[in-house]
C-alpha cells in the first residue's frame, strides 16, 4: 500500500468504512519514522493505530485517561525539554488505572518512558533495544503472532509493559502501555547487591575489579591547607580485568549474559573436582578452579534458554568473554524465567561441572625417572627388546626464561643402547614405557609411581633429540589393548622433537606462560624453547572407560624402529598428554 503524506478528512469520509479500516491496520506494517499525517481534523481509529493531528504534548493533555501520567511529566519538565530539543521522539505512557505515583527515584523513573528515537511500530524487531531519557535500554519484546502476523496491540512490550494502543503524532509515536517502565539494574549494580547466599561469586566478581576516583563528574568545593584541590568526591566501578576483553559491566551498550553460581553451588562443585583430583592422584589448586567459574560465567550476548542448556544428546560449546568452554549437555541451568537487567540476562546455576580439562591442564614427565625405580620397577615400567639402558645425563643445564620469575627446568634424558647380548639383531628396538611421577615417600626420600590417566581424549606429545637419523612408531595401550598409533616420527635434522621445544604446536606452554611477553620485557632470547609440549606425536589418544565408573588406568607408551639405522644410541627426552576439549 502507498503512504499518503495528505489526506484530507473529507476524502477519507467517502471511503468505505470497511475499506477505511483494512487500510489503516495494513498501514501499520509498512509505517516509517518519516510519515508524516497532516490535516487531519478527526481521530482516525482502529484496533491497532491511532493517528492524530497533534504534538504529542497535545495529545496526552487532552486524554483525561492520561491525566496522572500528564501531571507526572510536566512535574519532571518533560515537555519543557521535548520542545527544547525539538525533534521527534517516543514516549511510553500507562492510563490512569495503570499509573503507580513513584516515591523514590521519581525522575529516574519518569525520564524512562521517554526517548529521543521516533520508532514505528514498523520498526520494532524482537530482541531489540531503544535507549531511554534515563540512560538506560528497554528490551523489545514480540510474540509468535507479533511477529508473524504484525500484529501490534497485546503482541508488543517493553521491558514489562504490553502495548495496548499505538499513537501517532506530528512529533512521534505514543505507545500506550499497561504496565509503568520497570527498568532493572545494570549487571554491576546486580552483582553488587547479590545477598550472602552469592557471597562467593560477588566477591570475585568485585575483586577483579575497583574505585577509581572520576575526576569528571566530582565537584571541587575548597582547597586544603597544603593547596590541592578538594572535591566533593564521586567514585565510579571500573573493572580493567572485563574490560580489557571489550565487556564494561557498568554500560549500558552491553548485551550479556551472566550464568550465575551460588555459594551452595560452587562448593558441591568444588567438592566433586576435589574427588575426582584425588581418585586420579592429581592435586590443582582451587584458586585456578574458582578463575574458571568466574571466566566462564559471562558472554557478550544474550543466549535463549535452549542455547544455554541443550538435551544430553545435543552437545554444543559456548564461549565466554575470556574463551572459557562452556558445554551445554553437561552442565545444569535453570532455563525458566531468566532475570532481566537492562544490559543483560541471568540464569542461574543448579549444578556446574568443573571440566577434566581444567582439572588436568596437561600431564608431562621425563624418560629419565628411569634412575629413580629399583631394579623391579626398571624391568616393569622400562621394558625393552634391543635395548639397554646407557646412562641418564643432563644435555641442557637447568635455565629459567626470566630469573626468579620462572622455576628452572634441564633438559635432562635417558640414553638407550643396543642389547650387548643381541649385537647381531638388526630388526630395530621395541621399548614399553610406562609413563611415570615422582613421589615423596614415607621416609622423606621419593619414589618413581606410575600415572593412572582418567578415561578422555588427549594429545600425545614428546621430545627426544634432533640428528638421531631415527624412524620410530608410538603405540599407546592400555591394559594390553592399543588405542592410538602414530604416523611414522622422524627423528632427523629437524627440531620438531628436540628437548621439550615443540615449535609446531598450539597450546604448547605452561599455564600462564607468554613466551613473546617474556622476551619483550627482558627475558630469555630463547624464551620459546621453555618447558612446552614437545613434538606432536598423536593428535587424539582416546583413554577408554574400561571399568565404567571413569576409573583412571596406568598406559603404556610402545616405540618402535625397524631398523637402527646404524645409530648406536637411542635418546628420550619428556611425554605430554594435553587433554583436548572433548575431555570435558
């Protein structure tokens, strides 16, 4: 239908009525900001459109329904500054019956119903926000008949009110509502007042932030005795730890979504990492678990209920602020009726599932524990066809990329030969490693103990030496069954093996670790050869729940060459298992 910038009241009467009525409530679909009615001398209604020839100040004086609303403006100089700013706008009002007379607040509250964006009802998508006099968002809201058939009247809210009739004037639009604007608090406000049952959660959300005094907005009432200037001091929340990965908690431009723990929650959370540390004989510490929660809790945009938290079967990674995974079949949510703020959304948390790997952020150890077992454990965990054990030396002193900030590592390794009593076999070598700790024991000595690995997937990396003019095959087994075999390893010119290098990995340095950063601020020069991965040997190692009960099991690590190739030595350095993201 074509919009008619002028018509006259005497065409439109001989019109019609029927035809008068389809027209105006299909207009309503197509109307935009720039339509402009004039001229008209009578009020044009239907179900769902009203226009007038008035200003909008004109029109909400002249509705006795609207009295109280009325008289609430010009108490709070509305329309003073309406006229001031002369431009179009939209303003949300409640009919006497709806109107609840602010005691508190009452400009806040007042300058919410106002706007300086004169939006059509054309205009109004779900999901979208305008920006009240009050420096803050109101959310649209569309139902299912709304936005399929363009329905407006009942279909349509903001924040809490559901529109009830549209307006439109010579300068904007009126929405009539039945609900007064309730504006929720902003996701800082939110989290500060989180009562003692969040007191976890609260904390570490304001500890990672602080006051900073604003300059700005602090009026300077004298000047002290020593000539600086004092103010009537205002402090504003300013969270650089947020705000470094573009997420101001206090703007009112955000679109969040916060998954919120409560005390009860974290601690039963807590408690089931603390157990399941301790069935694999692994310890983490809790500070590094508590970093998780809160830097999986918020994202930078508002998620529906069924993307939040899928079926068991539905498995779909999120990823927050600060790239946290969060895994939708795992965890437990409350998905009804989420809390609204006005730059956010909050669900809270009924279970929250620490995930194995965060618990385990990557295990790695030395081939040269072989000089810490006893003759026992060297025959058990060091198993070896056409090999013998040479000596364990330190190719590479300890050294740390930035002294006293870094723990010192050496590159120290396990020397094999071949058997002096199989010099004739030339079929290569076979070596069963079973990966292994150090312990402390009760005698305050140590001990060499095996890894138990819990069921998951990983990456198998490790570290050797470079120039070995070496082919070898990894074959990881458990409890005699292989689960994952390596492509043929060249152990030649290359230093993809060498030490604990591993310069072709992602994710290959120690939690916290920046490699460029330390170079930068003075460190080490060889700042990236320190203590990462290794060498890709298995992009996944699947470790099987064998028992059911996710029992962790000790593995094994076969290495294999068909042929020495004339080396007389065979070198090892480190093995990693870096659980991926499927280890959840």
């Amino acid at each position: 239908m074509k919009k008619n910038h002028h018509i006259s009241t005497q065409a439109l009467a001989k019109l019609p009525l029927l035809l008068l009525s389809f027209s105006l409530v299909v207009a309503c679909s197509d109307l935009k900001d720039d339509d402009h009615y004039s001229n008209q001398q009578t009020q044009i209604q239907n179900q769902e459109l009203k226009i007038v020839d008035q200003s909008s100040e004109e029109y909400i004086k002249s509705e006795s329904s609207l009295s109280k609303m009325n008289q609430l403006f010009i108490d709070n100089g509305i329309y003073t500054e309406l006229n001031k700013k002369g431009q179009l706008s939209t303003i949300l009002v409640v009919r006497n019956d709806n109107f609840v007379q602010p005691t508190e607040n009452v400009e806040f509250i007042t300058r919410s119903h106002v706007s300086d964006i004169s939006i059509s009802p054309a205009n109004l998508e779900n999901g979208s926000r305008i920006m009240m006099w009050h420096n803050k968002y109101v959310n649209i809201s569309i139902d299912e008949q709304g936005e399929k058939q363009g329905l407006i009247v009942n279909h349509i809210s903001f924040n809490n009110g559901i529109v009830q009739e549209v307006v439109k004037t010579n300068t904007g639009y009126i929405y009539v509502i039945n609900n007064m604007i309730d504006t929720p608090t902003s996701l800082y406000d939110y989290i500060n007042s989180l009562g003692d049952d969040y007191s976890m959660f609260r904390e570490m959300v304001l500890a990672s932030g602080g006051k900073e005094f604003d300059r700005i907005n602090s009026k300077a009432i004298g000047v002290n005795d020593e000539g600086n200037t004092v103010y009537d001091s205002v402090f504003i929340y300013k969270n650089t730890y947020f705000e470094n990965v573009g997420f101001d908690m206090n703007s009112e431009s955000l679109t969040a979504t916060m998954l919120l723990c409560s005390n009860d929650v974290i601690r039963a959370a807590l408690e089931d990492a603390h157990q399941r540390l301790a069935s694999w004989n692994m310890q983490r510490a809790d500070s590094v678990l508590l970093k998780w929660i809160l830097e999986v809790s918020f994202f930078n945009k508002r998620y529906a209920a069924n993307e939040i938290q899928t079926a068991a079967d539905e498995e779909t990674d999120l990823r927050s602020i600060f790239s946290r995974q969060w895994r939708t079949n795992m965890q437990e949510v409350e998905t009804q009726n989420p809390e609204e703020l006005s730059n956010g959304l909050v669900y809270h948390v009924k279970k929250l599932h620490i995930p194995n790997n965060v618990l385990m952020y990557r295990l790695k150890d030395w081939f040269y524990y072989y000089e810490y077992c006893t003759d026992e454990q060297k025959a058990d965990y060091f198993k070896m066809s056409n090999l013998a054990f040479s000596k364990c030396s330190t190719d590479v002193a300890a050294w740390t990329p930035w002294a006293g900030v870094w723990p010192e590592i050496e590159d120290r390794v396990l020397v094999l030969k071949k058997d002096p009593s199989d010099l004739a076999d030339e079929n290569g070598f076979q070596l069963d490693f079973t990966p292994l700790k150090i312990e402390a024991n009760e005698t305050g000595g140590t001990q060499a103990v095996p890894w138990v690995i819990p069921p998951g997937t990983y990456r198998l990396a490790f570290g050797s030496k470079q120039n070995q003019n070496l082919n070898i095959i990894i074959t990881v087994l458990v409890e005699g069954q292989a689960v994952a075999v390596s492509e043929n390893i060249a152990l030649g010119s290359a230093t993809t093996y060498h030490y604990d290098r591993g310069t072709t990995l992602s994710n290959r340095y120690p939690e916290g670790y920046d490699a460029t950063y330390v170079s930068e601020m003075g460190g080490s020069s060889k700042a990236g050869n320190y203590d990462t991965d290794g060498g890709i040997a298995i992009e996944e190692v699947k470790i099987p729940d064998l028992k059911g009960d996710g029992t962790p099991l000790p593995i094994v690590l076969r290495i294999t060459a068909e042929t020495w190739n004339a080396q007389t030595s065979f070198t090892l350095c480190h093995w990693c298992l870096r659980p991926t993201t499927n280890n959840y």
